[in-house]
C-alpha cells in the first residue's frame, strides 16, 4: 500500500479539517497499537466487494483466502472477538503479517470517512477524536 499517494494525502487533509487540536496523522501515531474508529456501514455498503477497499494484491489475496469477500465480512468478523484487536484477527489468515492487516484497517477506515455526508464526516471524526484520547 502506498500511504503516500495523493487520494490518501487528500484525505488526511479533508479529516484534519473535522478536528479540533490533534491531526489524524498525530493520532494514528500515538495510538499505533489501538486506533479505534466506528464502523456506519449500510446494509448495501456492507455487501460491496473487498475490491472496492483498493488493497494491494498480498492484502487482498490473504482476505480471499481467508474467505473474505464483501466489507461487512471484513467488519464482522473482526469486532466478534472482543478479546483480541482487529489487527490480530486479521493476522490470524495464512501468510497476513501486520503490514497487511494494517493496510486493509487503514483502507476500510478511509472507506468509512469516504462515505459519509458532510456532516457525518464531522460528527465520524470528534468520534475517532474521542475514541482514541
């Protein structure tokens, strides 16, 4: 994954706008281990192909692999394990290391902000805000 492309830096810059004090890059870095954000999805956001997400190939093949197939399924079935981050649920499919798992979260989180409204996207972002101080 490059998280230097311009669609990324793009929306970073459109995130930092909905924040109050911190940026998103700030945040991410001091919560390396656990970032947490929300999931909003549809039921029709949930049914879209992994495809849609944008992952490099090692990503997206371990996700089919691992019998993933649509977002929802990325989403469920990484918060039904309380006791475990999603990374490490992740990091459970044949040959998925964290850089992998950390592409695939960043790119459903990216996802996420991309499909809001705009003022969802404030609303999502005080959330994230609040859920990683």
């Amino acid at each position: 994954m490059r998280l230097d492309t311009e669609e990324v830096q793009r929306v970073t810059r459109e995130m930092n706008r909905y924040l109050e004090g911190d940026t998103i890059e700030e945040i991410m870095i001091r919560n390396r281990k656990m970032f947490y954000f929300p999931m909003q999805l549809t039921k029709e956001q949930a049914k879209q192909d992994i495809l849609t997400l944008d992952l490099g190939v090692g990503a997206y093949n371990c996700l089919r692999r691992g019998g993933y197939r649509t977002i929802g399924d990325v989403v469920d079935r990484n918060s039904a394990k309380e006791e475990m981050s999603s990374k490490k649920q992740l990091m459970t499919i044949r040959n998925m290391g964290k850089t992998k798992a950390q592409e695939i979260l960043i790119k459903l989180f990216f996802h996420q902000f991309g499909l809001l409204s705009e003022g969802g996207k404030k609303r999502y972002m005080w959330i994230v805000q609040e859920m990683n101080n």
